[in-house]
C-alpha cells in the first residue's frame, strides 16, 4: 500500500511538473496528441522525416503528423506561406526567396547538406559531360529551386554566359521535356533524374560537379506557428534527433523506408546513399549561404537575417546542434 502510494505522488508529481512547463510528460505511446502538417515532395533529404514517421519518433513526442506530397521544395514552401501545413520542408532556394520577400518564415534547422545531388542530365551518348560541351544547347531547370542556382552557377563560373539558352520546365515534366527533344539537357535533383530514367533506354549522361553548390535540405515553419505551437515544434525536432541518431547505427534499416518514402527501388536508394548527409543542425555555413542567395538577388543583407533563424527550438532540443554566430 505504502509504495503503491508512493507511486501515485509520484506520477501526481510528474503531471504538476508537466502542466507547468506548458505539456504533459510524455511516456512511449501516450500523452497529448500534437496535429503537425509537413509539405514534402518525395525527396531522399527528407530520410529524418521518413524514418521518424516509421519508427514511431514522432509518435513517441505526442505527435500526429501528416504529410501533403508536393511536386517540389517551392511548392512546399508556396504551402506553408498560404497556411495550408505548418512546416516544409525545401533547399535554401524557395527559404531565401521567401526571407527577401520579407514574409514570416522562420527556419527551424537543416535535416541534410549535399553537393552532389543536382547534375546535369543528357540522353546517353549525347557527350554533354563538360562544361564546355553544353555551349550551344538548350538546358533546363526548375525555376526558383535549387535546380536553377545549380545552373547559374555553373553557366557563371564555366564562362558559359550567353552561349546557352536556359529553358525554364516545371520540375514534374522536365525528363519528359528532355525526352521529347525540347531540351538539350536538364538540371536535376537525384529523385527527379532517378524517376525519369525509363523515358531513356540508351541511358543518361551526367555532368556532375562536386564542390560547386552545397544545398541544405531546410525545415522550415512560420512565425504565427512558432508563436503558438512552440512546443509541439520542439517535439518535433527531437523525432527527428532520434531518426538520425537510427539511421546512423543501422543504415540498412532506413534504406527501404526512404525508398518507400520516395517511391524509388531500394537499390537505387543505396547506391546514391552515400551523396547525403542526414544531420539535424542549424550552423553559420547555412546562414552564409542564405546571405549568398540574397545579395546575388540583389539584396543587402544584414543583421536581421538572424531573425529567420528560430535558434531557441533546435536549442532546447540539443545547443551543440547551433553554432550560429550572433
């Protein structure tokens, strides 16, 4: 009777504690249940949210999270601006184009930094594998996505400006573009390149050029949702703490979750797995890119870029995750 007691003041306690930090103490499986919707277009950098929904992760934090399948990070953050989710999930593109534009988003972290998921993408046996061989040709990108900063940059560094025409093509029909001869060849993302490899039986030429751009995968909310929602952002994160601490001691685990997260065969996945870092964090080289994309737009940044940067979530989940500089 005495420890059964004991017990009760004990979980009397804990639920004090709890109301008073603004939520129940969560135990596996139980609490209250947080509603949170995340647009997200298919994407292997999505692997934390695709394995926190699986395993459970978010289901620990008291959580219920739906995921709206969009054609592209743009879109996906055009959802969240319209209030349609309460998070997205897209490259640093669309999140400083919306941050120049001055609305209210709010960057949470990154779940994924590559410099080798976007290539330019041929028909095989074109021999577009250099720089120097696409003058003369017709590319095309997907606008305002990181598709398209890939090829700038690659038209600017290369001395390719003006000896190329640049085709703007909505990233869901850009193989099919390329297939039908109306481009020469694409800038692509993995899964779109991936996903669009049937439409070529003599296979695909790649132009790959590691070290050029360095995208980050971004999470990113808006400021109505960090003003209301706080804790249920922070939840979240922690998810997804937990799916990259998973997919770091088994790999192999998280590879057909990714796979049935994106659609692609699992061999694929595993091939390209290597290309993709799967690290939660919010660090100064997001923050000097995010400034880079401003001022190339034209713009000035200045202190109040730190603004966008909703640094107190990650924090309370783990400080050593931001190392951004004030």
């Amino acid at each position: 009777m005495i420890v059964w007691r004991s017990w009760k003041l004990l979980l009397a306690s804990l639920l004090v504690v709890g109301l008073a930090a603004g939520g129940l103490v969560l135990l596996r499986g139980q609490g209250v249940t947080h509603h949170l919707v995340i647009a997200e277009s298919r994407q292997m950098m999505s692997a934390l949210v695709f394995v926190a929904q699986a395993e459970g992760h978010f289901a620990d934090q008291g959580l219920s999270v739906e995921l709206l399948r969009v054609a592209d990070g743009r879109v996906a953050m055009e959802a969240l601006l319209d209030n349609r989710v309460d998070l997205a999930l897209s490259s640093d593109v669309p999140a400083s184009g919306a941050m120049m534009a001055g609305k209210p988003i709010r960057i949470l972290s990154t779940v994924q930094t590559s410099d080798r998921d976007i290539v330019i993408a041929s028909p095989g046996g074109s021999g577009l594998t250099t720089p120097a061989a696409l003058a003369g040709k017709r590319i095309g990108f997907s606008p305002d996505t990181n598709s398209q900063h890939f090829l700038d940059l690659l038209v600017m560094q290369s001395g390719l400006t003006g000896q190329v025409t640049l085709v703007p093509v909505e990233s869901a029909h850009i193989m099919q573009a390329m297939a039908d001869g109306k481009i020469d060849a694409a800038s692509v993302w993995t899964t779109v390149r991936v996903g669009g490899a049937a439409l070529f039986p003599q296979g695909l030429d790649l132009l790959t050029m590691p070290g050029l751009y360095t995208g980050s995968w971004i999470l990113s909310t808006r400021r109505d949702v960090v003003e209301t929602r706080r804790d249920a952002l922070v939840r979240f994160e922690r998810a997804l703490l937990a799916a990259e601490w998973s997919i770091l001691k088994d790999r192999e685990n998280a590879i057909p979750i990714v796979a049935a997260g994106t659609g692609l065969d699992e061999a694929l996945v595993r091939s390209h797995w290597e290309s993709y870092g799967f690290t939660l964090r919010l660090d100064q080289a997001l923050l000097l890119s995010l400034e880079g994309h401003l001022r190339r737009a034209g713009g000035s940044p200045g202190p109040e870029m730190l603004g966008y940067l909703q640094r107190d979530v990650l924090r309370e989940v783990d400080p050593t995750r931001v190392t951004v500089l004030d």
